[in-house]
C-alpha cells in the first residue's frame, strides 16, 4: 500500500479526532466516552470486554472511561448472570438522554463531512474505506460495526 494512501488516512482520521473533541468538549465528554455511550446504544447491555472491543480501545481505559460515565449516572455496571465475576455495561436513562443531546454534535459534524463531497464522491469515498477496512483488517478485528444511524 503507498505511504501515500496511509498517511492520508492518518491524517483524516487526525482531523476527524479534533473536530470531534472540540464539539464534545462543549459538553465536557470525551471522543472515546461518547464512542462507549453509542456503542453501549447500539449493542444494548454488554460485558465491558465487548464494548472495549467494538471501540477498538484498551479494556484497562475503558474501565477508567466508565468510571467517569458511571459517577454521571450515564452507565450502571451490573454482574452478568452467566458470571458474575464479568460486568455488563447498561446505558442508563440518563445515558440516553446525554447521548441524544451529543448526538447533535454529532450529527453537525457528520454533516460538515458530508457537505465536503457530492454524493458520488460520497459513494466513491464509501466504496474505497470498505476496500481498505477489508485489505487491512486481520482475524482479530471486526470488519465493521453493523447498520449506521
């Protein structure tokens, strides 16, 4: 692969990383809290292992991010009744209404993403990043996160 493409990447996803900080230090949360708060969503109650693995985060920092989720009262970990040794994570109501309100944030930056490229520049940028995930993903990784919102 060309260090062309590569770098390209690292630098999209580098400014991607400092919009979306900037837009949720409004609300003094994190990019990688608001990932575990969408991911909790969107996977439903789940053991810490699984959301630490659908962020691609280390699981000792995800522990240290859902300690700060859960003194908001936006997370609640509960024992998993297979083994209780394991902790679900469990968005709470308050989690959900948080996650609605940084979702604007979100949605303004997608937004200006998308305003970036006409719609076939859309399909074409699209098509390409399923071509990449697919050439750089190894047995261990997910090749995608399921539907989009």
């Amino acid at each position: 692969m060309s260090t062309i493409v590569l770098d390209s990447l690292i630098d999209l996803r580098r400014a991607v990383a400092r919009a979306a900080a900037a837009a949720m230090a409004q609300d003094g949360v994190g990019t990688a809290q608001f990932a575990l708060m969408r991911e909790a969503q969107r996977l439903g109650p789940c053991p810490q292992i699984a959301l630490a693995k659908a962020t691609a985060q280390d699981p000792g920092g995800v522990v240290r991010l859902l300690d700060a989720l859960e003194q908001r009262g936006w997370v609640e970990r509960r024992a998993l009744a297979t083994d209780r040794r394991q902790k679900q994570i469990v968005l709470t109501a308050a989690g959900e209404t948080a996650l609605a309100a940084l979702n604007v944030h979100y949605d303004a930056l997608r937004a200006r993403a998308q305003l970036a490229l006409d719609a076939d520049e859309q399909l074409e940028f699209e098509r390409l990043c399923r071509k990449l995930i697919v050439a750089l993903a190894d047995d261990c990784a997910p090749v995608g996160r399921g539907p989009r919102p």
